[in-house]
C-alpha cells in the first residue's frame, strides 16, 4: 500500500510518496500558492490539485493519507480541509496541524511543536486527540520567532531607541542598509510601504547577522522572541497537552543557532523541563510516519 505525506507551509508545499512495505520514497517541492484554491484550504478545486501531486508520484485515491498544514489551528478549520481532501480521495485521511508533524519526524509519539519560519505557532494535542493551539495570529500582528514577526519587532526597538534622542545603533544601521534609506525616520515609511509577508521576512537575517555582531538591541529582539513562544509552550501544556519533548522547526529557528539557544533559555526559565529538539529533518517525515499509522 503507498502513503501520502503532505506538509503545507505559508511559501512551500512538500509532497511525499512511500511504500509501505519498503524504502521507497518520491519527492516534490512546490510553491503553495500554485495550488492553494481561492477560498483557500477549504477549496474543493485546490484539494483536487493538491493531490494530482502525489499521484504523478505514484500514489492513488485509496493510499494512506496525512497531512500537515499551516492554517489549520482549529477543528472547524481542520474538518473543512479534511472535507475538501475527501472529494477526492477515499484511503484513510488525518489531517492536522503542520507544527503537530515535527515530533512524530523526531521520532516522537507525543510532543508539543514549535514552528518558527516564514509564520510561527505551538501546537499540541491533549489524550483524547483534542486539538490545541497558541501563539500565531498572522504575520502581521502576531507570529513571534518567525522571519517577518522578528522583523517587525526589530522596526519597533529601533524607533523607540530612536525616539530617546540617540543615535542609530548597529541593528538600525543594518536595517537601514537592507532597506537603502540613510534616516531612521525614513525607515518606518519605506518599511509599511507595500507591506507584505515575505518581504518583511526577508530582511530577518539582517538582525541574526547585528546581533552576531554585538547589537544588544538586536540580541533582545531575539530573546523576547523566544520568551513568547515558551510562553506559548507552557500555555499549550497547560491545556493538559500529552507530550515526551519540546521540538522545533521551521526556517528561521533551524538556521539560526542563537534562536534555538534562546529557546532553550526560555523554556527553561519558564520551568519546562522536557527534552528540547531542533529537528533537522524535513517535517514531512512526520507525515509519512502518521500515515504508516493509518494501516
């Protein structure tokens, strides 16, 4: 029998096909938005295109199926994806928040999940399988940790150091750099002009790089980050979430050293003491393992 695992992100889309009783594995990375329907998850027409991935992979519509998606932080928002998914596929079919992949690619049964990349979130599941979330809220409100939330924070500290009358520092220096305006006054302008996601994300290693570089504003961004989302871990496991580790992933906490050791500080400092694990793997791993549990 083949399985299907699909991890959906904000940028990428990763669609895997194993067999179920070998090691045979296909591949293929896609940009979200080349499938993702209009009214989103909940699109009958971009589930269909979704899955035409998987079946030129080999897979069919009776294949164990698990998927993980950014933007499903809630049952009523899960039950619509699933719904979708099931217009076109019969096999069996779970379908799940992406953060909740990364303790089974962990190898994991049971672990609270911290992503950290293009947007941010912690998720874990109680016993009786209830979904539970904390932090997140969008990238432009919300999402600590992640490339544009560490961004926008970034902006904040730099206007109000810049407000105390002093002069620019080396993080306002670097963003002024990245954002080629010679005036923390012109910042803020050039900054919310044409807002968008990833073009705010873009500009998040020029903070790791100051902070490297001995901004101490720089390095609080980056500390109040990772203060968040333990703030969020601890939230999630007071809701009775059922976990054996704390494991992070996503671009932004698994290429920057500083950011896991940050999170190591604050979970610690908030009294959590489950093994913490940057997972290295790519989540999708996770699915498949979630889908072997199907069969």
């Amino acid at each position: 029998m083949k399985l299907i695992g699909i991890d959906i992100g904000g940028t990428n889309t990763r669609v895997r096909v194993a067999d179920s009783i070998s090691t045979e594995v296909a591949d293929a990375r896609l940009p979200t938005s080349e499938w993702l329907g209009p009214s989103g998850l909940r699109d009958r027409e971009g589930a269909k295109a979704l899955l035409s991935h998987a079946h030129e992979l080999g897979a069919d519509q009776h294949a164990a199926l698990a998927v993980g998606a950014h933007g499903c932080d809630s049952e009523a928002q899960i039950r619509a994806f699933r719904e979708a998914l099931e217009e076109h596929h019969v096999g069996p079919l779970l379908v799940l928040n992406d953060a909740l992949l990364v303790g089974p690619a962990a190898g994991f049964t049971d672990a609270v999940g911290i992503i950290a990349g293009t947007g941010s979130i912690v998720v874990g599941r109680t016993p009786a399988g209830e979904h539970l979330t904390a932090g997140g809220y969008g990238w432009m409100i919300g999402d600590p940790g992640s490339a544009p939330g560490i961004t926008r924070e970034s902006m904040r500290a730099v206007q109000r150091e810049h407000d105390t009358g002093r002069r620019p520092g080396l993080l306002a220096r670097r963003l002024m750099e990245h954002f080629a305006t010679d005036t923390v006054d012109d910042l803020s302008l050039i900054f919310t002009h044409r807002a968008t996601m990833h073009r705010w994300a873009k500009a998040a290693p020029v903070i790791f790089t100051a902070a490297t570089e001995g901004s101490r504003l720089a390095r609080r961004v980056i500390s109040a980050a990772a203060d968040e989302l333990a703030t969020s871990v601890g939230d999630v496991l007071g809701r009775q979430a059922r976990a054996d580790a704390i494991v992070a992933a996503g671009g932004v906490v698994t290429a920057q050293p500083l950011l896991q050791s940050e999170l190591a500080r604050a979970l610690a400092d908030q009294g959590i003491d489950l093994p913490f694990v940057v997972l290295h793997d790519e989540p999708v791993a996770g699915a498949i393992a979630l889908a072997r549990t199907l069969i």
